[in-house]
C-alpha cells in the first residue's frame, strides 16, 4: 500500500472524526453551563450529587466511560448495541466527560467575577436572569478561553478513543491498516492529522480571543 | 416631603451587631452626610438602604412606600414585584465604581434605562449625552471603561445612575480609591448636583466637602449615631468625645 493510498483511506474516517469533536462540543457546552449551576446549587443534595458525578467522570479515564455506555446496557438489560448506535453511545459518553471537565472551568469563572458587578446590577434593577446572562457570562466566557482552549485541543486528540469500540473514524482506519500492511506509517499519518486539526483549533481559538480583547 | 426615612434599622453579622437602632429622615434636596471610622457600620447602612443587605429589624420607607416595615422587631420585606419599583427611586455610587468593563461608557449608561425602564431609545441616548457633556466626558462615550482613568471612571458610574432618574443617590466614599489629584474632581460633580438640589446621602472621609456640601451630618462609630446635626456644629465644634477624637485625626 503506497503512502498517498494509506492517507487517501485515512481520510474518510476523518469525517466521522469530525463528527464526535463537533457533536461533542455542541453538547457538552451548553451541558456543561447547566452542570456549573448545578453544582453551584444553593440546594445542598443537588450540589453534592452533582459534585459527586464531576468527580466520577473527572476521575476515571474516558475510555472506560466509552466502555460503560457502549456495553453497560448489555450488562444491565442483555441489550446489544447495534451498529448505527455506536456514534450515539460515543457522543453521550465524550459529552458526559467534556461536560464535567467544562462544568468546573464555568464554575470557576463564575466564582472569579467580583461581587461588585452583581452589585451594581441589582441596584440598576436587572433582574437575576439579566444580570447573569448580560453582566456575568460574557465576561466569563473571556475569563475562561483560556481554560476551554486546552480542553478542546484534548478532544481533537481523545476522539482516537472511538476505536475502543471499533468506530471506524481516522485513527481506528489507521490502526487497522498499520496491522494489515505491518507498518508504523499510519500512525505518523494520524499524529500529523491530529497536529493539523490543533494548529486549526489554536487559529480558531486566538481568533476568538481577540475578538474579545476590545476590554480588559 | 420625606424621600427616604429608615426607622430603628438593626444588623448583625454572625452574631455582631453591626447597626443598632439607626433612624434616618432625608427630605427632598437634602444632602446628608455620615462620618466615622472604618468598620463603623456606614457601608452597611448604605448597603441596607439600597437594599443590597437585609436588616435584621427596623423599617424603610422610600416616598412614603414601604420597602421593608417592622413587625415586633423583626423586619419584613415588601414583595418581590414592590421591591423592583422601589429600587428605581434611588441610585448607588460605589467606591470602586464597578463599571462594567464589557460595555462602553455609553453601553454603561444607557442599557438599564432601556432595558429595566423599557424608556425610549432616542430619549434614553440624548439624556445619557447630556450627562456625559455635564461630567465633561462628552467625547469618551465609545471609550471602555479600563481606557479611563478612575475620576473619569467615577464620573460614568455618576451618570449611569443619574441617567435612571433616581430621586435620590447615595455614595459610599465616592473618591477613596482615587488617587488624591482626582478627589477634587469627584467632589466637584456632586458639589454641583448638590446646587441642583439633588438628593444625596454621602458617605465620606472629606470633612472639608461634607462640611460645604451638606444639609445634616451624622457621626457614626461602633454602629450607632453617636451625633448628628448641622455640619458646622459637628465638624467644628463637636460634642460627643468620640466625635473629638475623630475629627482631631483629620486636623
Ligand atoms: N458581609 C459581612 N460579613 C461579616 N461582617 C461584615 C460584613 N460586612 C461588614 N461586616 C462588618 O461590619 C462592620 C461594619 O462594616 P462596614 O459597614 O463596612 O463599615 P464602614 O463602611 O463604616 O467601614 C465591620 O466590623 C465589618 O467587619
Ligand atoms: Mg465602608
């Protein structure tokens, strides 16, 4: 197999590839938020139940969450999970993580406002709601760019995951070509995709941080 | 007509007790100002008036509309929905400003008028404009706030108060986390609301100003009103020992 037939083949997973990294980000944001609020609860048993699931998905590697929603439903209900719901079982399984690991980067970049801007809301009259979602979050969201940055450079990488459960997205294809032809090439395909897809991401990203630069 | 009155206000925090028994009445274009040292409870006067805290007792009363009323020593608090149209009687001007630093000076000034008091594009900008030319930031109103140094700073949260059209404000020192050379220029944008007629309660460490500028002055130390009355009487000839010993560090 030539160099160009390995990549030309590796690139058709690269769609699939594409798909948990989005899908993931689209869920596991605005999951994320809830879970921050969650945790950050006045009501102590949602706060502690909450903080408990955070530590959990935080504190036990994602390839045995991966695992766990793929074959746990066969465990508990002899259910098989069949072959078009492999991206589901992946996409909640990698939206559950990034949610928890998002969840604590929203809480403390919601912690780190200072108390004075909540203050000079309530005595303008915005209510809670408008107070959060045009005095805070936005400031939040320029706290914690940062933050996000890494966890989404991590996804690109951690979507390699997938092959846990046989996912054919680029690196499963790769790996499966690497053991037929004997050869180490697609793994170095794989690591310069990956390194591509992130110098994407870090372009992405400080873009973003720029946009957002026009205050301090 | 009485705009504010705050009858028999107590807190405590943890246990302490941080305000006892403080009354206040604040007529129409009144100017009063309260003294004391630090940790003497004025803040949170302020903080309950502007009901930022919540007292422990005591009533409040904002044109003769209840905000919180005593029920045998325990305070109880107006409605949600009351308290909102409460709040828009009164402004607050913080020490530190907190501007919000997202919003340009015009953004500061102008989304609550339109956003809480559902007022009028065009009116809320023209208002917003003119105060800006009063505070003599009439070309700063793209400006974000971190561009601005802290008088200026002051001045927009001046005019992000007033451009609610408050019947009152407070100031909780005003000009502390400004640098000396800028005081002044604080001290003169209330010196003139002050000759407008507008109604203001002050707290302040410039005994000069809080002589010249106001009505009534109050003494504060260890959470009472240890001594009130015309600002000359107080500030130049005080009474009580506590008051003496106060103002000695200021001459
Ligand atoms: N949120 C709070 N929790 C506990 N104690 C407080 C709080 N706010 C103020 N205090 C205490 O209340 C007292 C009065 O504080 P403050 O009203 O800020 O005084 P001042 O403004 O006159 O300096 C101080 O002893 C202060 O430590
Ligand atoms: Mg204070």
């Amino acid at each position: 197999m030539t160099l160009t037939a390995m990549i030309a083949k590796m690139s058709e997973g690269l769609g699939r590839t594409c798909a948990i990294f989005f899908l993931t980000l689209l869920f596991s944001l605005p999951l994320g938020l809830l879970v921050a609020l969650m945790r950050m609860s006045k009501n102590k048993v949602l706060s502690s139940v909450t903080s408990a699931c955070i530590s959990v998905l935080r504190g036990t590697p994602l390839m045995l969450q991966l695992i766990a929603v793929a074959y746990g439903p066969f465990y508990l209900f002899g259910y098989t999970l069949l072959v078009k719901e492999k991206l589901l079982a992946i996409i909640i399984a990698f939206s559950l993580n990034y949610a928890a690991y998002f969840a604590e980067i929203y809480r403390g970049g919601i912690e780190s406002m200072p108390v004075g801007q909540y203050e000079a809301a309530h005595v303008l009259g915005y209510s809670k709601h408008q107070t959060f979602m045009r005095i805070i979050m936005p400031q939040v969201v320029k706290r914690i760019l940062p933050s996000v940055t890494n966890e989404v450079i991590t996804l690109v990488k951690d979507t390699s995951l997938a092959f846990t459960l046989a996912y054919m997205e680029m690196f499963s294809i790769g790996k499966q070509i690497a053991n037929s032809q004997s050869s180490f090439l697609p793994f170095v395909i794989a690591g310069v995709f990956y390194y591509v897809m992130n110098m994407i991401v870090a372009f992405v990203m400080s873009r973003c941080e720029k946009a957002l630069s026009y205050y301090r | 007509m009485n705009i504010l009155k705050i009858a028999h206000c107590r807190k405590q925090f943890d246990g302490k007790e941080v305000l006892s028994d403080i009354s206040l009445t604040v007529d129409e274009g009144q100017v009063v100002s309260i003294i004391g040292p630090s940790g003497s409870g004025k803040s949170t006067l302020l903080r309950c008036a502007t009901l930022l805290e919540t007292m422990d007792g005591g009533a409040l009363r904002y044109l003769g509309k209840s905000a919180v009323r005593d029920e045998n020593g325990r305070a109880v608090y107006a409605s949600h929905a009351e308290l909102k149209e409460i709040r828009t009687c009164f402004g607050l001007v913080f020490q530190n400003f907190n501007l919000f630093p997202h919003y340009s000076v015009l953004k500061n000034i102008t989304e609550a008028p339109m956003l809480i008091q559902k007022r009028n594009k065009a009116e809320v900008y023209e208002t917003a404009r003119d105060l800006l030319k009063k505070m003599g930031l009439a070309d700063r109103e793209d400006a974000y706030p971190y561009q601005l140094s802290g008088g200026q700073q002051q001045r927009v949260s001046i005019a992000r108060a007033l451009a609610m059209k408050p019947k009152m404000l407070f100031f909780d020192e005003p000009t502390s986390a400004l640098d000396p050379e800028l005081t002044g220029e604080i001290l003169k944008v209330i010196r003139d609301l002050a000759a407008e007629h507008m109604t203001m309660v002050i707290v302040t460490h410039e005994m000069a100003f809080a002589r010249d500028v106001s009505d009534h002055v109050l003494f504060m130390d260890g959470g009472v009103i240890v001594e009130q009355g015309n600002p000359e009487d107080i500030i130049n000839n005080p009474s009580q020992e506590r008051t003496i010993q106060f103002l000695s560090r200021f001459n």
